[in-house]
C-alpha cells in the first residue's frame, strides 16, 4: 500500500534569559530570551507493507518521507537549529476486527 498527503505545521519556540558570572575573571554577561511562532507547510509520502501472521493478527512495515517548508527556526547565527524534514522507518503488530 501507499499514500500520501499535505501538512500545516504550527510551531512555537521559546529561548530563557540567563546571567552568569564568571568568578576567576571577574565578568558577568546575559543571554537573552527570544521567541518564534512560525506557521509553515509541506507533503509527506509513505509506502507500507502488511503481512498476516494468522487469523486477523498482522505485521505491518511501512516507510514514510516527510518535507516541510517554513519551519526553519533560524533567523540568525545563534539562534536554535530546527528542521522537520525526514525519513522514518516503522514496524508493528495489529490486529483486524
């Protein structure tokens, strides 16, 4: 089997305030907070295979490829590196009623 589809993506994230002190050089500095909410978009495609094991039990493996546009969360050199683009590999057991 196969699919396929588009996504919405709506991100939130939060950056603290922290100060520090350096004792041995005698210094102090902050590092600001900061926030993003981003709204972005993207497609995702899977194919799968399923095996019956016996009477309704199942095995199912499926590979699904996920692309997403908008959701990158750097807007500067120091900021948090984000990404949501990927490729996943998943297997479980089911059961058909």
């Amino acid at each position: 089997f196969f699919g396929g589809g588009v996504s919405g993506y709506l991100t939130k994230i939060d950056r603290r305030d922290y100060d520090l002190y350096n004792y041995s050089r005698d210094t102090y500095f902050s590092i600001k907070a900061s926030g993003y909410d981003e709204i972005g978009y993207g497609f995702q495609v899977f194919v799968g295979v399923r095996a019956f094991v016996c009477s309704g039990l199942f095995i199912e493996t499926q590979l699904r490829g996920r692309y997403a546009v908008g959701t990158v969360l750097t807007h500067d050199h120091s900021d948090i590196k984000v990404k949501f683009t990927g490729l996943d590999l998943t297997t479980g057991l089911g059961w058909k009623l």
